[in-house]
C-alpha cells in the first residue's frame, strides 16, 4: 500500500452504503472495494493504474 | 433507393445477476435503436444458451453480425447462468467472417484473436468492462455507440473505433462522478476494433512473426518458434566448430568453404523473410 493507494481508499470512505460499481461483472460497495484494495494486489495495482491515468489524463487536459 | 435487405443481425443477452441486469438493458435499448437499420433474432435470459446460439447460427438466416451483452472472458463469451459459453473456440466455425460487437470482459485477449483469425470484424475489450452505478447510462451509451454506426451503414472500422473514442472522450466530460470517469477512461483504453487494429502480443516469437509476416504472424505455431531456435542454435554450434577447426590449421582469416557455407545460409534465411514480407503483407 503507498499514498496513491491511501487516497483511493480515503476517496471511497466518503461513500454512501448504497453506491456500487462494476468490476469485471461483479458489483462492489464501497466497503468491499476497500477490503480488496487492501488484501488483492492485482486489484489494487488495476484500480491504482486506472485512477493514476485519469489525473494524468486531467492534468494534461488543463 | 437501395433495394438490397437490411443485415440480419443476432443479439444476446444472458441476464442472471446485478451485473447482466444492466448489460441486458443496455442490449434492449441497442435492439430498439437499431430496429429500423438491422433485422434481428434475439437470444435473451433463460433463452441465451449455447444449444440455441449454435440452432440460429447454423438455421436461421444469414446473420452478418453477433452483438452479445454479458460476461466474457479471454476464452469466450459466457451463457446463461454462467454455464459455460455460447460462443468460444471450439464452435468459432459459426462465427466465421462475421462481425462480432461485444462489450464482454476480456473477449479481445484471446477469442476476439481467434475470431480476427477467421475472418472476423471484432469490436470488444481486452480487459475488464468497468461500470458504475452513478451513471450506469453513460456506459450502455458509449457500449453501444459502435454497433450504431455499422447498423447505420458505417463499415469502416478505422472510423468506427475513432467514433468510439471520440463518443466515450465526449462522456468522460459530462460525467459528473470522477470514479465514472476513471472507468469510462479505462473501458475506452481497452478497446479493440480487430480490423481497424492487428492484434498485439507480449510473446517475442510472435511479435517477430508479426513484424516479418504480418498479419500471418498469428497463423504460427509454438512449433515454429521451436524450429526457429533450433536453426539457430544448429548454425551457431557449426560456426563456433568451424571456427575451432580453423583455428587448429593456424589460417582463419582464409576464406573457408565452411565459411562461406554459413553466409550463404543466413542469406537464404534473409531472402526469404524479405519474400515472405512481400508476399503476406500483400496478402
């Protein structure tokens, strides 16, 4: 886990215990999302890499 | 006025979890869409099994094009409930030289390569489809946005896949959740339109092939590779024993037949593959 990860799962924290998303065709609440973060490296490495190319892709936008 | 009949046009759709509720949603809306551009068979619910996908494919009429709405993984495009496939290698027969549009997870790996491989126009993803519940609607819209086009007439597939990326950069702005748009970024960077594209590969051999033969790189065996290495190996341990040989005599600057032997070896190799580009790249 490094600070990117850290954000992600502060980002997730504010959610509300109905909000969901699709993963590969299964659903995760926030809450499950953390919990994969944290004990499923290729997750995390997928959602981090997913996350990092968005800002990269808003910051070049700017 | 043209006179020729709209394509036929199959689509299917498994729907037995959260995930293949909204999938199956996006597909009706595809179908209703497109109605007035494509005549259609549908394969829905409990009636998108493998047994009645491989029946319509083989009796019903000619469909041109396969648009199925569910989960996939590299090896295929998975069945209601999750047993098995409809469509993978072992039934790819059917598909042959069709157009296979899939918002599957994965498909583009290996079975959209497969498919590529026979012929087929292949529109999926080479990684997982991500989605979010906060704005469910703009991904069943980018989804669907290429098989719009071919149902209006586009088969261009280069200008299919720009529309494609044009469409999910026009969503990613007006999504108002930035977890929507990291996944619509992601969805819109594992797309892959084989046709537009040649397939990729991570392995060394095939991408070699791929550069020396083109698109018949994907027709090469493990064998191959196999051969391939092993005239290598075979022509460096003749050159390192010919060197050895010479070295013993005290003259091997002389020009050996053995030498000679050699050169002319790796410049029948070198001809060949210049022939071989010529010829598959035209092909």
């Amino acid at each position: 886990m490094d600070e990117v990860d850290e954000l992600i799962i502060n980002y997730l924290k504010n959610k509300d215990a109905s909000w969901g998303w699709f993963f590969g065709g299964t659903r995760l609440s926030a809450k499950e999302t953390i919990d994969k973060l944290k004990t499923d490296k290729e997750f995390r490495k997928k959602v981090k890499q997913a996350v990092i190319n968005r800002l990269m892709e808003e910051v070049r936008g700017e | 006025m043209s006179s020729t009949s709209p394509p036929w046009v199959l689509f299917i759709a498994p729907e037995f979890d959260t995930a293949t509720h909204y999938s199956k949603e996006w597909c009706d809306l595809l179908v209703s869409s497109t109605s007035k551009f494509v005549q259609h068979g549908y394969l829905e619910g409990t009636g998108a099994t493998r047994e009645n996908v491989e029946r319509m494919l083989t009796q019903g009429p000619s469909y041109e094009a396969v648009v199925f709405y569910n989960h996939g993984d590299e090896n295929g495009l998975v069945a209601q409930d999750g047993e098995g496939y409809v469509l993978d290698e072992k039934n790819i027969d059917l598909v042959k030289g069709k157009f296979i549009y899939t918002l599957a997870c994965l498909a583009g790996r290996k079975y959209g390569v497969k498919a590529w491989q026979q012929g087929c126009k292949f529109i999926g993803y080479d990684d997982v489809f991500g989605f979010t519940e906060d704005e469910p609607e703009l991904f069943g819209e980018a989804a669907g946005f290429g098989f719009e086009l071919w149902a209006r007439g586009l088969r261009d597939f280069k200008k299919i896949k720009e529309a494609m990326i044009d469409k999910f950069n026009r969503l990613i702005e007006i999504a108002k959740s930035f977890w929507t748009k990291v996944w619509l970024q992601h969805d819109r960077d594992h797309l892959v339109v084989y046709d537009a594209e040649r397939p990729s590969s991570k392995c060394i051999f095939r991408r070699l092939a791929l550069w020396v033969f083109g698109s018949f790189g994907w027709q090469f065996k493990r064998w191959h590779s196999l051969a391939a290495i092993l005239f290598g190996i075979g022509w460096g341990l003749t050159a390192h024993d010919l060197w050895v040989e010479i070295c013993k005599s005290g003259t091997p600057w002389r020009i050996h037949g053995g030498y000679i032997g050699l050169a002319l070896m790796l410049l029948s190799v070198f001809l060949s593959i210049g022939i071989f580009r010529k010829v598959f790249r035209n092909a």
